[in-house]
C-alpha cells in the first residue's frame, strides 16, 4: 500500500465516521433494525454514501469515539488529511478511487483492452508468463478460469472510459492481484484506485482468502 492509499483510506475512515457522529441516531436505528452485520453494513452505505471501508469503521465504532474531544480530534485529523492530499490528487486526480468503477470482463464487450494489455506486456493474460496466445484464445482461457472459479477479471473505467484491467488468480490457497493499467492512462493514480476497489471485489469473489498484490510497478500507475 502506497503512502497515498493510506492517506486516502485514513481520509475515508475520517469522513463516514464524522458523518456517522453527524447523524447518530439515524445510524444507531438502521443497525439496529439490521438482521445482521453484513445488512448493516449495506444500511450505513445506503444512509451515509460512505465506501465499505467507512461503514466497516462506522459498525466498529466505542462508545468513547462519541464524545466532542474525539469528534473534533477526527475532525482536525481530516482536515489535516485533506491539506495532505491537495497537492498529490492535484497531480495524481485518479488515485482517490472516487471515479473509477471496475466492471467484470466480458469477452465481446472487453477484447479491445485485453488484446491491448497483452501486447503491452507482451505475455499470457493467465499470469504464468508463458507467451500470448491469439486474443480468442486468452478470451476463452480466461473465461473458462472465471468458469472454473480460478480467476475473477475486471475492466477499470473511468467516465466510461477503459483505463485498465485487475486481475485475480487463485493460486495454492491465495489470490495473487494483478493490476494493468493502459499506457495512456499510467502516472495519474488509477494503479492505486484500481488496489483499492480491487480488494473489495475479491474479498467477493474469494471469502476469506488472503490477498497477495502482483501488481509490477511498470505496468500500474
């Protein structure tokens, strides 16, 4: 995890539990009305509009993070956040994640990006590094991984816009993560906003298997 990404996460943290504060009584009303913690989680997204990660603090919160002392320590500490990241979102907009959405592959829809993923790298889309194949056949390999439960693979968008591909290769009990991100699109923070969406839609994919970054530093920015 970059310096950046824990900035944003930090910032992410801050800022749904500041709104939770804000409307606490809302908040305590749909965990208590949730049948369980995943549905409470999805009711602080829904009442919030805060990432998982926030709704995760949130659900965690003590009682002792509820006092005005704590309150305006978060506060001051957002703020600082905030200041810290001006300038790097300023030359990096991307790296906050707020804009990028990532989208299962689909072999018609998506051949355009992986045929030119795999001419950047210049290897199997299968993470072996063995040489490409003919784009039709990476389409049905991996398609047929993604049948088979091995794999989960993800066009990132931004704006509708296609800026690059996570991939998630289920090896020996870990998914090793892969992100690719399109060479027009690199030194603008989609690697990091690609991390860390990625994680979230593998902890989907694969419950309660660790996750293991591959992301070479030359193919993601």
């Amino acid at each position: 995890m970059t310096a950046v990404d824990r900035a944003v996460s930090r910032r992410e943290i801050a800022n749904a539990l500041l709104k939770a504060m804000e409307r606490r009584h809302e908040v305590l009303d749909v965990i208590v009305d949730s049948n369980d913690r995943a549905s409470a989680v999805q009711a602080i997204a829904d009442l919030l509009g805060v990432s998982p990660l926030g709704c995760e603090a949130v659900i965690g919160m003590s009682l002792d993070q509820l006092t005005k002392e704590s309150r305006d320590k978060i506060a001051d500490e957002l703020n600082d956040l905030n200041n810290e990241l001006t300038f790097t979102l300023g030359d990096r907009p991307a790296s906050s994640g707020e804009t990028l959405a990532l989208r299962v592959f689909s072999g018609e829809q998506d051949r355009d990006i992986l045929a030119d993923r795999t001419t950047d790298v210049g290897a199997s889309a299968d993470g072996t590094g063995r040489p490409a194949d003919d784009i039709g056949a990476e389409i049905r390999s991996a398609l047929a991984r993604v049948d088979d439960e091995d794999a989960a693979l993800f066009v990132a968008i931004d704006g509708g816009q296609k800026v690059g591909m996570v991939f998630g290769d289920l090896n020996h009990g870990e998914v090793n993560v892969r992100i690719w991100i399109h060479p027009e699109h690199r030194k603008k923070g989609y690697g990091t906003a690609a991390l860390r969406r990625a994680r979230a839609e593998m902890a989907a994919y694969f419950p309660g298997v660790p996750l293991i970054v591959r992301a070479p530093g030359a193919h993601a920015g």
